[in-house]
C-alpha cells in the first residue's frame, strides 16, 4: 500500500516536472518581442538523440572497379552538382581504393541532341566501364534505350528513376525535406515575416524544393508571407546558368518584402546573393555549403546557411554497394534518415537554439510525424 | 545560270581549312596535340553509331537550314524558326498523341498538324511584316520567347503534360504512329523521316529554280521595287515565304519524336533553329551547299563526344562552328575578289587596253549571278 502511494507521487511529480519543462520552452518559442516578426509555432519537441548517427565506416574493396562518371551541363568545376557527384567519386577512390586512372568522366554540352547522351553512355559502357554514373535526369530516356544492351553493366542515375531497366540504380533525394528545414530557417531568421524563394527553371524537380520551402516556413510561422519566382519556365534551362535573372528576381523579392530569399537555381543563385548582398537580407545556398564556395566568395556573410543534398552521399554509397556486390541496402530515397539531405551551419549564423528547433523537426520528419509533400500546394 | 565550281566549292573548302587551322592553334595553345584531337574526330566516323547518328543529325538540321533558306532568298530574316519548330513539335506530338487512326495515316497527320502549327506561327511574324512593316527580326525573335513560355504551359501537368520521373513530357505516343527507320544493327538506326529532308531539298531546288513563284521570290529578294514594278505581289510574296519557311521548320523535330523518342520531354534540344541559320549561311542557301553545311554541322557535333573522350575541351568544337560560319561569309567575298581581278584582266585583254570601267560593270553581275544561285 505504502509502495503504491510512493509510486503515485513519484510519477505525478515525474508528470508535473516534464509538464513544467514542456510549459517552460513555449514562451520563448512564441517570443514574438518585436511587432513585426514572425509569430512562431511552437518549437517542436528537441530530438531524443541524433538519429543520423555516425555509420561505422564500411570498408570494402573497390579497386577492380572501372567507374564512369556521364557528368550533366558543367561538369566537374561547375560549384554545384556535377562537382559533388566528384567528390562522392574521389572519397571513393581515397577510401574504396578505386584507381583513380579507372575513373572516366564524361560531360554533356548545352543543347546537345538526345543522341549525344546515348552515345556517350554507350562509348562508356562498350569501353568496358563498370559501374557507369549518369549524372541529372536528363540522362534518364538515353539509359532506358542503351542499358539493355549491356545487362552486365551497372548503371546509376542521379535525380531520377528508370522504369523498365533492372540494371539502373536511381539516386534520388528528398529535397523536400532538405527544403522544409530551410524554411524553419527563413522563419526564424525574417525580421519582416516574408520570404522568397527564387527557382532556376519551373520543372517538377524545383517545385520540390519550393514545396518544401514552403511548408517548413508555415510550420515554423503559420503567418508568414512567401514569395517566389522562377526564372524561366520548364524547357528552357538557361535559368540554371543567368546570375543577372537571379540578381533580377532576387530584387524584386526583396522589394516585395521578403528579407530572407532560397534559392534553387544553380549558377544563377550567385546573382541572388549579390542581390541579398546589395539590399541588406540574408540568403541561404543550395546543393552544396555554399558559405565555403570559391565562386561566391564576395557575397558569402549574406549566406545563413545551405540545403545539403548530399549526391556526393550518394555516390558513394552507391560505389560502396557495387564494391560489396549488393544493391539491395541502397536506400530507395535518400532523405534525412540516411543523411542524404541537410543543412549547413557554416558561417555561425545559425545558433544553437535554432539548431536544436532544426533537430526537433527533423526528428519528427524521420519519425513520420511530420510529412513533407513534394509538389507546391500554391 | 552556270555553276561555277570555284566560286562555289572553294569558299567553305578554305572556310574548313581556316577554321581547323583556328582551332589547331587554340588546341597547341590548351595544351592539348592537335593532331590527336582531329585524328580522333575523324576516326570516331567509322565507330559504334557515329555515322547513323550524322546522317540523323544532318536530316534534322537540312530541315531547319532550309526553312531559314527560303526566308534569306528574298532577303527576310526568318529568326524565328527556334519558336516555330517547338512550337510544331509539342502541338503534332499531343494530337498525335490524343487520336487513333491506323498506322501510316496516324503519322501522317502527326506531319500534317505540325506543318500546319508551325507555319500558323510563322503566320504572326508574316502578317504583321505585310500588312504593318514590322521587322520580321524583330517579331521572330520575340515570338521565340513566348514560344518556350507556351511550350512550358502546354506541358504542365494539369494541361497537356504528363510527369515522367524529374522530367515533364506530352505522354507516350501509340505504336500506330511510330515511324520505322532503316536498321543497321549496332551502327544504329536511320530515322524513317529522315527521308523527309530529301523530298524536301528536291521540292525546294524545283521550286526555287523552275517555278514562277521561286523566281518571284529571288526577284523580291534581288529588289523589291523592281519585283513591285515587275507585277509580283510584295505582300502575297511575304506571307508565302514566311507561311513555307514556317511549314518545314514545323517538320524539323518529327524525325527523331516519331523514329525514336516518341514523346516530346522538357529536355527536347534547344537550339536547332540557330545551327538552321549558320548552316543556311554556310550553303549560301543552295539545295547542295546547305546538305553539306547540314552533314558537317552534324559531324562536328558528334565529335565533340569523341573530344571528350581522349580528354580534349571539347567545347573547342563550338569555336570550330563559329569559325567556319565566320570565316566562310569571309571566304566568299576573297573569291568574289578574286574573281573580279580575274575578270578584269580577261575583260582588259579582249580590250586590248586595262579600261576600268568597262571592267567595273561586268563583275557587278558576276557578282548578282553568284548571289543568287
């Protein structure tokens, strides 16, 4: 009787003690001091324990492998993608002891015909080259049409899925996630309440990231504003490459009102941070740690932080799986369960308080709780 | 008029020559061996699927080059066959792609609907040239930008588009519209269609060269008043040219959508219809000189893949197709000198005296002969 009566009093005190530390964060979550700032949501609760903990290092034997790398407009040195499907390639060659000399890389041209990307892989695969990387969706119909032909081959595509094609590993991300913790950011830090979100070209593949943009800010402040604008419509792709669209787009964000602007436009993501630099508004990067990137040095203290999507991640892991001879534990999304998206913290813009928001709602993304749609809703 | 074989032939023969000498330099000076580079692009000739994939290539661009061609013959500048040919292409493919009929018939009107999407487009630039003066440049050029905004709209999924993996496409066409092509086991397949830019260079020569409406149309180019004088119809002559020009720049994309990708996807290459109007450059607008500047446009673009492969910037080949466009306007205007000195002294010898004037006026029409074949 008496053990029971401890008991109770033992988990009602539990009880009012984690509901005074529950009650204890909502005030300052809510903080909303100056008038015109967000007014923000509760903070989610801090995650238990980092749920993308250090993988023991793998090892596996990868020095046989002859690998080819079918590289998209740009190519290695282009600051973005292409360069960090290269870096998942050269942790491969320094850890897996793929030679680098058995590394082929190959670039597409602009505008090139479809019959170009065929043949390119074509000339890879007939060289012998195992496993071949095609690197962008674009390379998607001219794997579906050579693949078959070499069903000994290995192939893997970034940002795509080929149906049909056994042999074709897809590498896709969930940029929408990566996306949805940038808006947390753009909530948190927006003195005005609004922010922008600037898209290279209106394809499916950015609306993911404006989707997700989207919906982390509304999380993060339900009242919040956000603006976007795309900087040419799907089928022209020179959005991906005109800084003075950018910095053109990016200015008539921040003379809408927004003061904190996303991109997802590639190179023409340098015009939005001049822009940003001139009018005095933060940014925040995309695809790689922008903050440490050669090409935008100059305009780099505007840069809060980057959306990782990690496709050196999974290039690696990728390369790691054929060296194993196991295509099975390829995760089929890289997401945040598997570290294939993220965000940076470069620049120590971001502090420990927003990392712990960050966290928590990365928490309930992994655990489901939380679902980020990849099509925009507006 | 009488084929001169120097006038024509060796000006893009010195134009090549100049060029690869060009790029031979820029080669040595990238640090790369020059004669590596082009002893690769002409073996890959013989490999894989290289030569299908120039003749393939070169259809495609023979189409384009002459729908800007018939524009240049009456001296209109026809920039926007870019918007016209993707404007066709997407509208062919989603009829196409929304009707049934047996095959043979599908395709055919697949052909049909684009040549007639795409000299509708041609129509606006047309009219609006006829009927209130507008710069054909001018309008062409804008046309092309709206044409990539309709393009995006038609292929957004709530319209006409489908989502196909990243990329946005106007859904899979029926087996009963897919074109055969001409197998040729591993070194690939020629488009069916291809075929289609032979009729149409014949139709072309025919039309330019035994036809009243050719001749009127190289009458209105040569001068439009005297054309005016002559009885030719200025207006009629606008829109017949533009409404043609537009027409088989509206075929363009139709080889390769129905021989192989039979959907149009976002990733459709841009940029045709600005090779069309180097390569019409290059074969002066002659039926022969555009097939070749067609096959060797083909083949430098296919040896960019061969470039990089041995490693070698293989953008180098762009500077190549600058250089050549450039450098054979040039070549042209030093072999009309040429000719000119030539047909100086020739004229100076029958005269017996060097007599300048005399001289003066017969190169005139030499030169008006040579522009106009």
């Amino acid at each position: 009787m008496r053990g029971t009566v401890l008991a109770a009093v033992a988990v009602t005190t539990a009880l009012t003690l984690a509901g005074c530390a529950k009650d204890s964060g909502a005030p300052s979550g809510g903080g909303n001091a100056s008038g015109s700032e967000c007014k923000l949501a509760p903070k989610p609760p801090a995650a238990v324990a980092s749920t993308t903990a250090a993988k023991t290092p793998e090892k596996a034997d990868g020095s046989a492998l002859k690998v080819g790398l079918a590289f998209d407009i740009g190519g290695r040195g282009d600051a973005s993608f292409n360069d960090s499907a290269a870096a998942g390639v050269d942790k491969a060659v320094a850890e897996l002891g793929v030679k680098k000399e058995n590394v082929k890389e190959l670039s597409a041209g602009p505008n090139e015909a479809e019959s170009a990307k065929q043949t390119r892989i074509r000339q890879l695969a007939s060289d012998g080259v195992n496993p071949i990387i095609a690197v962008g969706f674009a390379y998607a119909d001219a794997l579906k049409a050579v693949a078959p032909s070499f069903p000994n081959t290995k192939f893997a595509i970034v940002d795509a899925t080929v149906e049909g094609a056994t042999n074709v590993t897809p590498l896709v991300f969930a940029e929408e996630q990566g996306s949805f913790l940038t808006g947390v950011i753009a909530a948190y830090k927006s003195k005005k309440c609004n922010v922008g979100f600037v898209g290279g070209v209106e394809t499916p593949l950015i609306q993911k990231f404006e989707a997700g943009y989207y919906q982390g800010a509304k999380a993060a402040a339900p009242d919040i504003k956000i603006a976007k604008k795309y900087l040419t419509p799907a089928g022209d792709f020179t959005g991906f490459q005109d800084p003075a669209k950018g910095n053109a787009a990016a200015q008539g964000l921040v003379s809408g009102g927004s003061d904190v602007l996303y991109h997802a436009a590639g190179a023409s993501g340098k015009g939005v941070f001049t822009a940003a630099k001139t009018a005095g508004v933060s940014a925040i990067g995309v695809d790689s740690d922008q903050y440490n990137q050669k090409t935008v040095e100059q305009e780099r203290d505007v840069i809060i932080s980057s959306m990782l999507k990690r496709v050196d991640v999974a290039v690696f892991d990728y390369l790691l799986a054929v060296a194993k001879n196991d295509l099975t534990k390829l995760p089929k999304v890289f997401d945040f369960s598997v570290g294939g998206v993220g965000y940076s913290t470069s620049g120590g813009k971001i502090d420990a308080d927003l990392q712990a928001v960050l966290e928590g709602y990365k928490a309930q993304i992994v655990s489901g709780q939380i679902k980020v749609s990849d099509k925009p809703t507006s | 008029m009488k084929l001169n074989l120097r006038s024509v032939v060796l000006p893009p023969v010195l134009a090549v020559a100049f060029a690869a000498l060009l790029c031979g330099l820029a080669l040595l000076l990238s640090g790369a061996n020059p004669f590596t580079a082009f002893g690769a692009m002409v073996a890959e000739v013989g490999e894989g699927t290289a030569a299908v994939d120039i003749i393939n290539g070169g259809a495609t661009y023979y189409l384009i080059a002459l729908a800007v061609a018939i524009g240049f013959q009456m001296k209109l500048f026809n920039i926007g066959v870019e918007g016209q040919y993707r404007i066709a292409a997407v509208t062919a493919m989603i009829v196409g792609g929304a009707i049934t009929l047996p095959p043979g018939l599908h395709a055919l009107v697949i052909m049909l609907v684009a040549i007639v999407a795409g000299a509708l487009y041609a129509a606006i630039p047309a009219l609006l040239k006829a009927y209130r003066g507008v710069s054909e440049v001018i309008s062409t050029i804008m046309l092309n930008a709206i044409a990539l905004g309709v393009v995006a709209f038609l292929l957004k999924p709530d319209v006409f588009g489908e989502l196909r993996a990243n990329s946005l496409t106007t859904g899979e066409l029926p087996e009963s519209a897919h074109v055969p092509g001409i197998p040729l086991g591993a070194a690939g397949t020629i488009f069916g269609l291809g075929l289609l830019s032979v009729v149409a260079g014949v139709g072309y020569w025919v039309l330019m060269n035994r036809t009243r409406f050719g001749f009127e149309l190289r009458a209105s180019g040569e001068s439009a008043t005297a054309a005016t004088a002559g009885g030719v119809n200025a207006k009629r002559m606008i829109i017949a040219a533009m409404l043609i020009s537009g027409a088989i720049a509206g075929l363009t994309a139709l080889p390769e959508l129905l021989g192989r990708d039979h959907t149009f996807t976002q990733n459709f290459p841009q940029g045709y219809g600005f090779s069309g109007i180097a390569i019409a450059l290059l074969g002066r607008n002659h039926a022969g000189g555009i097939a070749f500047g067609a096959l060797l446009w083909a083949f430098l673009d296919r040896s960019a893949l061969a470039l990089d492969n041995i490693g070698v910037p293989k953008e180098i080949v762009t500077i190549m197709q600058g250089a050549i466009v450039l450098s054979v306007v040039v070549a042209y205007e030093i072999v009309r000198r040429m000719q000119l000195a030539a047909e100086q002294r020739r004229v100076g010898q029958q005269l017996g005296t060097t007599n300048g004037n005399g001289a003066d006026r017969q190169p005139a029409a030499t030169s008006a002969g040579g522009g106009a074949e």
